[in-house]
C-alpha cells in the first residue's frame, strides 16, 4: 500500500520555509549573522514559536545553508535574462557586470546579509564556511563567455578561469560597497567596472594578431 504525499501539505511547507528564510535575510541585514536567533527570526516572521523554524530546519547552520542558496538562486534569475539577451560575447560580458551591480542595488538587504555570512559562518573546524568554490558554477559560466570571445576574436588571449575569478573579486568589492554606503553612486561605479573590463579583455588587432 503506497502512501501518497498531501499536496496541500507540501505547498503550505515551501511556502512556510520561504517565510523564514526571508525573515531570516531581513534579520541578519539589520541585526548581523551573530545576532540573528531563532527568536529574532520568529518574530519577525511572526510565528507563534521558534518550533516552527526548527520544524522546518535542523539548526541555525541549516536555515543559514537555506539562506545562501535562496540569495544565489534570486540573483542567477535576475542576471541571467539580460545575459542572454546579448547576442555578442562582449555584450555577455557588459549585461553580466550590470545586472549584477543592479541586482546588488535592488537588493541590497540580501546583499548585506549573505556578506555578513560569508566572513563569520564557520565550520566546527574554524574555517570559513563559504569561499571562492562557492562560486564555481559562476566562474564556469563566465569562463565560457571569455572563451568563446577569444574564439569569435572579440577578445584578446589570457586564461580565462583568472579573468572569471578577478572579476568575481572586482564585483565582490562592488557588493560591499553597496553594503556599506546606501548612498553610493552605483551607475558611475558600473561604469567604471564596465570600462575596466572591457579594456583588459578587448583585442588588440596590433598587438594580438
């Protein structure tokens, strides 16, 4: 005898576990990772009890994975459009900067809150949870971009993994200081990115041929 699952039931589980886990985003951006319990959560989220976190996930370091995975997951659906509607390599490359640096803008309380993550969530041995490997599926992805310029001849030869990997610390700066300064001039900062970027992949038809 097969049991079938309850689809209601499971609606009602996505749905509840999205509630925490953007109350759980709101409250590490106002509060930081440190201070940000299971009853600051609860509250904010307004649930009856903190039981209802734990319900839905094993611990703290639970919601926190949940948490990352929801910022990331936001973010590659709100790049990935514009990215794909470049029809050049090049134009991949600027759409990637742009709706990064947007999405940094637009959403700056996950920005703020996954960054604080990323410099204090440990694992039991002390080291940092989250690092450049996080990012692998985006240093994949970009990489491709810079190869297949190189071979339409939109940009010069250099290894393309480091680019991937410098313009992920180059956005990273981006990020902090959208997380830092609310005032901060992000269409000139872009610019500036753009540009750079731009010029350190660009061919030189004297110098590349």
């Amino acid at each position: 005898m097969s049991v079938r699952a309850d689809p209601e039931r499971s609606v009602t589980t996505v749905a509840r576990r999205a509630q925490i886990v953007s109350a759980a985003i709101a409250t590490i951006a106002e509060l930081g990772f440190a201070k940000a319990s299971f009853a600051q959560i609860a509250r904010r989220a307004d649930l009856s009890s903190t039981r209802l976190i734990s319900y839905h996930f094993a611990g703290k370091d639970d919601l926190v994975e949940a948490v990352v995975a929801e910022v990331f997951t936001v973010a590659g659906r709100f790049i990935e459009p514009y990215v794909l509607a470049e029809s050049t390599q090049a134009g991949k490359l600027r759409a990637f900067i742009e709706a990064s640096a947007r999405f940094y803008s637009e959403y700056r309380q996950h920005v703020i809150a996954v960054r604080d993550i990323w410099v204090r969530f440990r694992t039991g041995d002390d080291l940092l949870r989250f690092g450049l490997h996080t990012h692998e599926p985006e240093f994949q992805v970009v990489a491709e971009i810079f190869a297949a310029g190189q071979e339409s001849g939109e940009f010069r030869r250099f290894d393309a993994r480091t680019m991937a990997i410098t313009l992920r610390h180059a956005l990273d700066g981006l990020a902090t200081q959208v997380s830092a300064d609310p005032d901060l001039d992000v269409d000139s900062y872009t610019r500036e990115l753009v540009q750079m970027f731009d010029r350190a992949t660009r061919r030189d038809s004297e110098c590349d041929e």
